[in-house]
C-alpha cells in the first residue's frame, strides 16, 4: 500500500526543504527558482486550453497568477476565500494524514513553499508549490470541488488508518487525476494532470483507459505515483462531486475492503 499513498501525504525522505517567510510574511524566492516558475507555467499554459475543464480556466482567470515569479500564498488566498472560504496552508515537503485530512476539514489547503530544482522540471514527486496552486487552486474556486474536498477532509479525520489508505484512491482519481465530460469527449479536473505537460498529452492518448467514476470501483484500484496512470476516471459532471457527498462513503469504503483490490493494470515497482 505504501507506493500508492506517499505521493499524497504521507510523510517520506525528500531533497526538499519548504521556503520560510520573512519578517514581513513575504518568501524572498531567488531569480533562479522564480526562472523554474516562469518555465512551468509557460509550457503548462500550452498544454490546457483544449484539455483542462471550463471551470479550471475559469478559476485560473480569477487567480490571476504571476507569470514570471513564484506568487505569495496570500494573493492565492485573498481570491478563494472570496470564491468558496478556502485558504491554502503552508506545508513542509511532505505531511502525515493526520495534518492533511485537519487541514482539508478546515477549508485549508496544504502548500509546500518549495519549488522543484530543475532536474525534476518533468516529474517530481513530491507536490511543489506549482503543482498545489497552479495544479489544484483554480479547481478550489468551483463550489462543487471545494465542498467535495472540504468532506473528504471531514471522512479522513475520523478515519481508520486502513479506512484512509482506501480513502486516498478516492482523492487520487478525482482531485488528483479525474476528469469530467464534455460534449463527446472529456475535460481535466486533477492537478496530477493539469500540472504535468506529460501526463495530459497521456490522458488523451489512446493508451489511456478512460471508466466512468464508480466509488466502489474507485476504491478498489489500485494505482501508482511513479507511471503515468493507466486508468482515469470520469464524472459527469462536477455536480457528481456534491453527490459524493451525499453518500455513504464510508459505508463504501467498508464495501471495497471486505472485497479487496482489482486486479493492477500495471506492473509492480521494482
């Protein structure tokens, strides 16, 4: 279980150390680490006009992020709490569940203040600040998405460890990697996608296999942080993210333990 849960929140070794502000609660981000930024927006841009979801773009309008420099938590901050009450919250590289389901209950979303070097400009995998607020803080301005998020965070606090390990397949496949219909084809949600150039052009491959989002399925597959993922899963619309909610899904997650896991359409790790 391990391989599928550390790439969330589990805590882990990493190279990489959160940014401290200063006296004035501002991250003095150096002119080589605000270059990686300008680098991953610049080409992740590229990449999603005609793949993130209408409601993505819609709230990376309202953000407004700096292009040419790493933005200040508080400027993120001052557009959710105005769209939904969310703020983010500044993390270290990697925190426990404890600390990630607290904070998600509080409408607070965890932000390591780091910022990848650019040996892992195409993957890294620990979350960097541009995957949590380019990848992830546009989708927090949608109701349905932070409403869905807000009582994931409420499930986890209560939850087993073993209950959280299958709670954490529900948050890879939709906040992580879902994705939602569009017409006759299908939009991005997940920030493991929206952040990633590689992972996008992938979603719309045809090697990609596209299910359409069942809890109980979703609780059962398994998945891997270090592959592109071989299974998406689809909503109908993010209306279905409130329905979620309306759900028994801890009665689901019981289910899905009591039959276990789908087979794995991709090899072990090595």
């Amino acid at each position: 279980m391990a391989d599928e849960i550390t790439g969330i929140y589990m805590k882990q070794q990493t190279q990489y150390i959160a940014r401290q502000p200063d006296n004035e609660g501002i991250i003095r981000y150096s002119e080589a680490e605000n270059a990686i930024w300008k680098t991953l927006v610049t080409r992740q841009m590229a990449c999603i006009q005609e793949t993130a979801c209408d409601e993505f773009l819609a709230g990376l309008a309202l953000l407004n992020l700096p292009e040419d420099r790493v933005p200040q938590l508080g400027e993120v901050d001052a557009v959710l709490e105005a769209a939904t009450g969310w703020k983010t919250a500044a993390v270290p590289a990697l925190i426990g569940f404890d600390r990630f389901f607290e904070l998600l209950s509080q409408r607070r979303f965890p932000v390591a203040t780091f910022i990848r070097s650019r040996e892992d400009l195409d993957y890294i995998k620990e979350p960097d600040i541009f995957h949590e607020i380019f990848g992830h803080c546009a989708m927090l301005t949608n109701q349905h998405f932070a409403d869905f998020t807000e009582h994931y965070g409420k499930l986890g606090v209560l939850a087993t460890p073993e209950e959280r390990v299958y709670l954490a397949r529900l948050y890879w496949f939709t906040v992580e990697f879902g994705l939602v219909r569009h017409r006759d084809s299908f939009r991005v949600i997940g920030g493991g996608i929206l952040s990633s150039p590689g992972e996008t052009r992938y979603a719309f491959s045809h090697e990609a296999r596209i299910s359409p989002l069942v809890p109980l399925q979703v609780l059962r597959t398994p998945y891997r942080i270090d592959i592109m993922q071989p299974e998406y899963f689809l909503l109908e619309d993010l209306a279905q993210l409130t329905a979620l909610t309306k759900l028994d899904l801890m009665g689901q997650v019981h289910q899905a333990m009591d039959l276990g896991l789908l087979p794995a359409r991709f090899p072990e790790a090595v």
